[in-house]
C-alpha cells in the first residue's frame, strides 16, 4: 500500500523525494511477497492476493525512468497472471461468500486481460465451478471473451507461421476454419450488444425501438458498473475484429484477386473511436484507481490502433490530445499506455 501510495504521488506532485522511496518500497514489497507465496498457508491469504493487486496497480504509476516498455507490460502481464494463480489455488469454496465472491470478481476482470492480450484460455474462467455461478450479462461477456482468446491464439499461430514459412495453399482450409469460427463469434458479440443496448434502454426508460439510440450514448447512464462492462466489451471487440481482418488479408492474399468480406460488426475503429469518446468519464479522480486501471488497457488499445490506422482528420486523434494535455490521470498512465500494442 505504501509503494502504490508513493508511486501515485511522486507522479502527482512529479518529485524525486517521493519516487526514489517509493521504489525501494516497492522492492521490498517483491521481496516479501515472493516469502509470502514459498509458504502454502500465507500464499492463498487475501493479503497476499490484495498484495499482488496494488503492485499491479503500481506498474500503471511508475515512472519511465530506468524501465522500457516492454518491461512495463511484462512486469503488470506477471501480477495478473499472479492474481489468477492465487485465486485458482484458493478454489471454489472462496467464491461462496460475498467477500470471496467479490474478490472472484475483480481478479476476473484482471485475467481476461491476459486472455485477449496474449491469445491464451482465461485459466478462471476454465473451472467448471466458475460456469455454475454465471448468471449476468456480464458473467456472459466473460465466456463470449474466453472462447474468443482460443480463437485469438489461433490466429496468432497462423500469423507467426506466415512469417516463417509464407503463405501456401496448406494454410487456405486452416484459416478459412479460423475465420468460420470468428465469424460466429462475432455474431455473438453482436447479440450480447444488442441484449445490453436492450438493457440499457430499459433502466434510462429509452424507446428499444428507435435505432438512433446506441449502447454507447446509453452506457453511462446505468452507472459505473455497466460502463465499464461496456468498455470491457469494446476492448475485446478491438483486439478480435482487428486481427481478425488480419488474418482475412492472408487468406485474400493466399486466394489472389478473391475479397473475402466480414460481417460489418467486424469494424475496430468503431470500438477504438468507442472507448476514446467514454475515456473522459473514467479518467475523473472520483472514479478512483479501479476504474483508471481498467480504463488504462482500453485506451492504450484504441490508441494504438489510431497510432497505426488513423488518419490526421480522424476526430477521436483531437480527443486524444486534449485528453492527454488536459487530463492529469492521462498522463500518470501515459508511459503503461504506451506499451500496450494492438499489433504484436
């Protein structure tokens, strides 16, 4: 807590007086916490899990001095898998009451970050005593998100072995396969939206019916929760449908003169364009660490999406600056933002 507290203010007030405290502190907090997880009783303690929790906080504060980038998303990447690990040994039982539950929850939301971000199975959301307490919309969200991390790692297998080998007519049953099935995905993607809009409309007392109103102009109207549910979402849509219209250009260039179409759900900077226009309302100081941190991973995304698709005219660049000039959150976490890529 004292490391997470230091960081946050040497970056507030931009002093070398509370940095240099808060990274030994922080380093003694690694030391303790590697003791804590060699004993079996003290491993699966909530304090060690809310331990892990502040340090990954803590890689979103830190300053740039002394660490790249690529060690600033290793470094949260090793945190949350952490977390999952902690709260797959503490098993079903801990999920049984509100404490436990509410905790199953918030390290949920931390581990389908790694599952879309590095194309591999939500290991939560795999227990079968997790699926028997899915009710939500939300809890749905999450089993749409790890179907689709095992697609996403497909796809990113199929593009790593393009680059080796290149592109031949063995790939072309493969990735048409792959595309099948992101396709269906996508389709249920596109129903949870419609359910969540149809949700949205209902709380607010909005018309169903009219289709000028959309689940983005309705969102923040139901409260913190459903917006950041809703930002969840347009994470996940990003990253599925942006390599997914990468692996359709393989198989356009594996099939010469032949356009392969998707389904228009697929359309990253809608979602990208999304999460900037709902930034804003999360970035506020009362919304506080949990909702910058989830905020964080999807506005690193969309921009750099717009980083390498956009265009000089494209409105959502405008936000983002005056995002970024005006928004002191913003730039606490501009250095943790800028390693996440759309891209690797």
């Amino acid at each position: 807590m004292r490391a997470c507290s230091f960081t946050c203010l040497s970056g507030i007030q931009d002093e070398s007086n509370l940095r240099f405290p808060g990274m030994r502190l922080y380093g003694t907090a690694l030391q303790e916490m590697n003791r804590a997880l060699r004993n079996n009783a003290q491993m699966k303690s909530y304090a060690v899990l809310a331990a892990s929790r502040l340090l990954a906080i803590c890689e979103l504060f830190r300053p740039d001095a002394g660490i790249t980038r690529f060690q600033r998303a290793s470094n949260r990447q090793i945190h949350l898998e952490g977390m999952n690990r902690i709260f797959q040994l503490r098993g079903a039982e801990s999920s049984t009451h509100p404490m436990g539950y509410s905790l199953r929850n918030i390290v949920r939301c931390l581990s389908i970050r790694i599952a879309i971000t590095q194309y591999r199975p939500d290991l939560l959301q795999a227990g079968s005593w997790h699926n028997a307490l899915s009710t939500t919309l939300e809890d749905e969200l999450f089993g749409i998100i790890c179907r689709v991390s095992s697609i996403l790692q497909r796809q990113d297998l199929v593009s790593r072995c393009t680059k080796v080998s290149g592109v031949d007519d063995s790939l072309d049953l493969i990735i048409s396969a792959l595309i099948e099935d992101s396709v269906q995905e996508g389709r249920a993607f596109q129903d949870w939206e419609h359910r969540a809009r149809t949700t949205c409309c209902e709380l607010s007392g909005q018309n169903v019916q009219d289709k000028s109103i959309t689940f983005l102009s309705q969102s923040p109207a139901c409260g913190i929760s459903m917006l950041l549910t809703a930002n969840r979402y347009w994470l996940a849509a990003l990253l599925f449908s942006f390599r997914t219209e990468q692996t359709v250009a393989l198989l356009s260039e594996l099939r010469t003169g032949t356009n392969v179409a998707l389904p228009s759900w697929f359309n990253p900077g809608h979602f990208a364009s999304s999460i900037i226009k709902v930034a804003p309302l999360l970035f506020r100081p009362d919304m506080g660490l949990w909702a910058v941190e989830q905020a964080a991973d999807a506005l690193g995304s969309a921009m750099s999406y717009f980083a390498i698709c956009g265009r000089s005219t494209d409105p959502e660049l405008d936000l983002l600056r005056n995002l970024h000039s005006t928004n002191r959150l913003v730039q606490l976490v501009s250095g943790y933002m800028s390693s996440i890529s759309v891209n690797d």
